[in-house]
C-alpha cells in the first residue's frame, strides 16, 4: 500500500513522533509511507528527506510559535497542491484534525476517492480539555470554540478513527461514529532506538554527576509539572538527590524552583531541547523517571508517548493511576502509583532509591513491555490490519 499521513506539529515535536512510529513499521511490512510535518523555520519551500525509509516532507508555515501548529492557511494549500502530485496512495491518514491536516487530507482522498482515516491523540477542546484546562482566558473564549470544532467536525467523515485512549473512544461514540469504525491504538515503544544502558556509562557521557541520585522528568510540552517538583523539594528536605528536567526550560519552571527553595543548576538542572538521538543517554542516567498525570480531563483524553520512551529505557518510574496508565498498572507492574499529594509522590521516589532490586524488578517489567505489547511494531502491525479493512482486502476488525 501508499499511504500519505499528515501531521500538524513541527518536525520532532508530540504527535510527529507517534505517526512516525507507525509509518516507521509500515515500511518495514513493505508499504510505501509520506509523511508530512511542519517545518521548523522553512516558510515557503518544502524539505524532503528519507528517514529510515519514511518519505518526509516538511511543509512551510507563515506563522511562528505555537501559532506553527496547523493553522496556516498558506500550510493547507501547499500540503494539497504538493500532495497532488505525489502520485498515487490508497489511504490518506489525518494525525489529529487542524486545518492544515483535515482541510487537505479531505481534499485529496476526495480527489482520489481513496478512504480517509483519522487519528485522534489528544483532548484539545471542550469542557476540561488541554484549551480550556490550561490557556489564558483570551484564548479560551476566542479561540476555544474553533479547537473544539476542528477537533469534532470532520471525525464522522472518516472511514476508520484511530484513537490514543479509552476517553477518546467514548468521546468518539457520543458524536454518533459507529464502534466498528473507531479503533483503539496507543502510541508504542521504540525498544531499538532506546536501550537499557549502563548508569555510569550514560553519565560520563552527559558529563552529569557520577554518584547523585537523580530522578528525571522528560518532555517538552510539561504536563503536571508542578506535582513532581513540589514532590522533589519534599524530598530534597530529607536528601541529597537531583532533578534533571530533559527538555526545554520556562518562565513557569523557574517560578516554581524559586517558590520551592530550589536552585537552578544545583538542585535542578534544566538540559533545553534534546534531539531524538540522544534520549536512551539521558533516559539511561535516572535511578527513578517521573510520569506525573494527574485526574483531569485532558489527561485521561491522551496517550502520553513519553511512557513509550520511559518503558523502552528498562528504567523504574512513578506515576499515578490515572486513565489508560491505570489500567494498565492494574495488569502490569511496571511503576509504582503515587496519589495526586507531593508528599505520597516524594515517599514512593524515596522508595524507589532505597531499593535497588525493587527498581531492577519494575525496569525489568517496562523492557519487556516496550520489546512485546507496547512496541510500536505490535501497533504498526495492527495499523497495517485496519487499512487493509478499509481498503477492502480483508474484512473488517473487530474493535480491540
């Protein structure tokens, strides 16, 4: 098969990571892949490149910031006119549903009468999603009701929805899409690109200290950070332990160092963006990954892909029972769950670093997790199965 999938974040950013992962094993299962992704910095031309057998194009933005999102009227026509002369594909896949993914993908499955997928991978609008949980009120009242119906609109229109939780499932049927088209898909594992290293070996590398416990929060967009440093400045009152934070420094970050009695570089180091390559080193440095996810709405609507990473590291984290993560906590021990109060957060980190067959034991659960179940090939191997059903060469599958 040919597919073309159309994303709406910056190259390397959330959801790029999870349609790359699946076109990544559907080219290993012999299928031809494009993908489109927004450029960092281009504003007129495309980049196209081959990454690991994936044809990537990088299609240009006008705007900038959190604006370079999917929203540029210039990005929907030129991700149309350029797909218009890709050639033949048999299936058009929209990963989430701003207008320079949906506005296209529509386009041209139209255009080639081939069926439109969707993936749904986050609770952007409506009560309690991440627009109205966390922006300022302009935005809220503005702009919130645009999200909502980007989000929803289209999603009947769809031959098949792939979604990245159960909420999102639920939330799915109560538009009226029928269940045998809404199928239920997490983002997976990449157990190859990130491997159990040796502790040391990874420090020495990084140039971080040698003996130091050291818990690690990763990420760019920062969900619930708040939680796990309150969390740490509680346990920084008992011992000696650092917080490395791998990905981008903030305003809101500093505030709460400073609210804490945390000081920067010494208590908390802050490491800025990271490229892809490098997240088995830095993954590999923790003693304890920290997965904070909080009861809210726009938690229990996604799939956080960095539990992907997490698992795949053969690393100990603490979470909370929240959502999918929950359920699966429930058949699988693979973390310790803490409640939403810093202090039980701090208690089960401290238990984590006082037992070192404890951390081995859950590592050992997240490896063999992220090589079987959780892999992205178990899910690029299901994601093959669906497009052959909606292109008609098999028959269709039941939801899982």
């Amino acid at each position: 098969m040919r597919v073309l999938m159309l994303n709406h974040n910056v190259r390397g950013r959330s959801t790029y990571f999870r349609a790359l992962g699946l076109a990544r094993q559907l080219v290993r299962r012999g299928h031809q892949i494009s993908l489109m992704t927004i450029s960092p910095t281009a504003r007129f031309h495309f980049d196209e490149c081959d990454v690991d057998g994936v044809h990537l194009l990088e299609t240009p933005d006008l705007l900038s910031g959190s604006l370079r999102t999917g929203w540029d009227p210039w990005d929907c026509l030129r991700r149309y006119q350029v797909g218009h002369h890709l050639g033949r594909f048999d299936v058009v896949h929209a990963f989430d549903n701003r207008p320079a993914v949906i506005l296209p993908a529509l386009a041209l499955s139209r255009e080639r009468g081939v069926p439109l997928c969707s993936d749904w991978a986050d609770w952007w609008g409506g009560e309690g999603g991440i627009i109205h949980a966390t922006r300022p009120w302009a935005v809220r009242t503005f702009f919130g009701w645009i999200e909502t119906f980007f989000e929803e609109h289209f999603r009947a229109s769809a031959a098949m929805l792939t979604v990245t939780s159960r909420a999102l499932e639920g939330r799915a049927h109560a538009l009226g899409i029928p269940p045998s088209r809404v199928h239920y898909l997490p983002s997976g594992a990449d157990g190859e690109r990130i491997t159990p290293i040796e502790q040391l070996a990874a420090r020495r590398r990084l140039d971080l200290p040698l003996e130091i416990p050291m818990i690690e929060y990763m990420g760019f967009v920062q969900y619930d950070i708040g939680l796990v440093l309150e969390a740490f400045a509680a346990l920084r009152r008992r011992r000696r332990v650092l917080f490395l934070l791998v990905g981008p420094g903030s305003r809101k970050v500093a505030d709460l160092a400073r609210i804490h009695g945390l000081q920067m570089g010494r208590d908390l180091i802050v490491t800025g963006p990271q490229p892809a390559e490098s997240m088995t080193w830095w993954l590999g440095a923790a003693d304890v990954l920290l997965l904070p996810f909080q009861n809210t709405q726009y938690n229990i609507g996604r799939g956080p892909i960095k539990l992907g990473d997490y698992l795949a590291s053969g690393r100990p984290m603490v979470t909370n029972a929240v959502g999918d993560i929950g359920t699966l906590l429930d058949s699988h021990a693979f973390a310790l769950a803490a409640n939403e109060d810093p202090q039980d957060f701090a208690d089960k980190i401290a238990m984590l670093l006082e037992s070192p067959a404890l951390r081995q034991r859950l590592g050992q659960t997240a490896r063999a997790l992220a090589e079987g179940p959780l892999s992205w090939a178990t899910f690029g191997a299901r994601l093959e199965q669906l497009y052959e059903s909606v292109v008609g060469s098999r028959p269709p599958l039941t939801p899982l």
